[in-house]
C-alpha cells in the first residue's frame, strides 16, 4: 500500500509542481529620529547673594518653541517646574555667532529657594506642539545664608486700631517679635517663644498704647539667624 501511495506522490509533483516560498510582509520597522538640531551646549547654576541663576546656551535652536525648569529642593524627592510661565525661545540675553557660522542663544533664569541646602536642577525643551525635544543631565548646588522665615507686610496697612501681622517660620527657632516707634523706642513685645515650622499670625493693637499717635511704626521679626523690619502706619 505505501508503495502505490509513493509512486502516487512522485507521479502528481511531476506534472502538477508545488512551488514553496517564503512569507514577507509590506511593515518594516524603523527606528524614528528627532529632526531637531537644537544642541543644549551648557546648563550650568551660580549664585549671586540669596539667588541661584540657572544658565543655558543652544546652539542652532531652529525646532525649539519653549522651555521648562524643574528643581528637586532639600525637602523633596521629586521635581517640580518653577517657571510660572512658559521660557519662550525669544526669552534669550545673548545672541552671537558661533566659529562654525552658526547662532548661540543664552539664557538665564532666577530662582529664589526658600531654605539653605542643596538642589538639582534640569532643563526641558519642548517644540510648538509640545513634543518634548531634550532634557538635560541634572546638574547640582548648593546654597546657605537664606533667611529661615518669611516676614509679610501687616494688614490692614494704615490701620486702626488693630493690624495682624502674618509670618512662616520655616525650620524651628526662637522668635521675638516687636514693634518699635520712628525713633527706635521699643512699645511692645509680641512674640517671644520657641516656634516650630510654621505659619503665624499675631495681631497688634494700638489702642492697648495710650501714648501712641499717628504715625510710621516699625515691626522686627528675629530668629537665631536672621532678623527682617517691615513699616507699617497707624492713622487715628
């Protein structure tokens, strides 16, 4: 049986040939390349008095519409923009030519941390529809000398009989606070305690001090670092 099936076989291939080839598909893949030539030549930090000054220059930047800071501060694990607005391509300082007939772009951007320590920084750009075009390596400084509290201006500002005064302590420290008249006398203490991180507010008033009249005061805020005055107007 297995021989008439073999002479069978042979006999159809020889007049009716199978022709056996090997699949292919019209897909390809391809690995897709950005079109930009915007080179981030250097991001670089300084610091000037209680300011950290972000620098970056592009070389070529014909696809960037806008860029992006992040910070990563002492107190935080993550990154987060500190552009309230977006750093238009046009934002730039400087514009020169380069030694190979091309155009440099500088910029700058003033940060303000709130606390001493050490932040990283990076830099995004992103073209007009928003498609990310680079993200900078994170670069890293560090900072000290800046105040541990905010001092806000009191108000009502002029008031009477009665102004708060608002403040944010942001580490643990002892606090006085005092109001002083135009001469520098001392007419009260208002704080004068250990305070944690915080916001506070403590309200001043005049009626409480029957020798005060109309006129400029002055209130000082002073912690184990630092100290900060701010005017402020009673009007009877």
């Amino acid at each position: 049986m297995v021989k008439y099936l073999l002479i069978f076989f042979l006999f159809f291939t020889y007049f009716f040939p199978i022709e056996l080839t090997a699949g292919t598909s019209d897909t390809t893949a391809k690995r897709q390349q950005s079109d930009t030539t915007d080179v981030l030549s250097a991001f670089t930090a300084r610091i000037k008095d209680s300011s950290i000054f972000i620098n970056w220059k592009l070389s070529n930047p014909t696809d960037i519409a806008y860029f992006d800071i992040e910070r990563q501060d002492p107190k935080s694990r993550t990154f987060e923009k500190i552009n309230d607005k977006r750093i238009k391509k046009s934002d730039f300082i400087e514009k020169a030519n380069d030694d190979n007939n091309g155009i440099i772009y500088k910029y700058n951007f003033e940060d303000k941390p709130e606390r001493d320590g050490v932040y990283f920084y990076h830099i995004t750009g992103y073209s007009t529809n928003g498609t990310i075009l680079f993200q900078s390596e994170d670069i890293k400084i560090g900072i000290s000398g800046i105040r541990d509290f905010k001092l806000e201006q009191n108000h009502p500002n002029p008031f009477n009989p009665v102004t708060t005064i608002k403040y944010e302590l942001l580490s643990s420290s002892r606090v006085t606070l005092k109001v002083y008249d135009l001469i520098g006398r001392e007419v009260t203490t208002l704080v004068d305690d250990n305070q944690s991180e915080g916001v506070y507010t403590v309200d001043f008033d005049a009626s409480k001090f029957t020798q005060l009249t109309s006129g400029i005061y002055f209130y000082k805020l002073e912690t184990e670092k630092y100290s900060d005055v701010k005017k402020m107007i009673l009007s009877k």
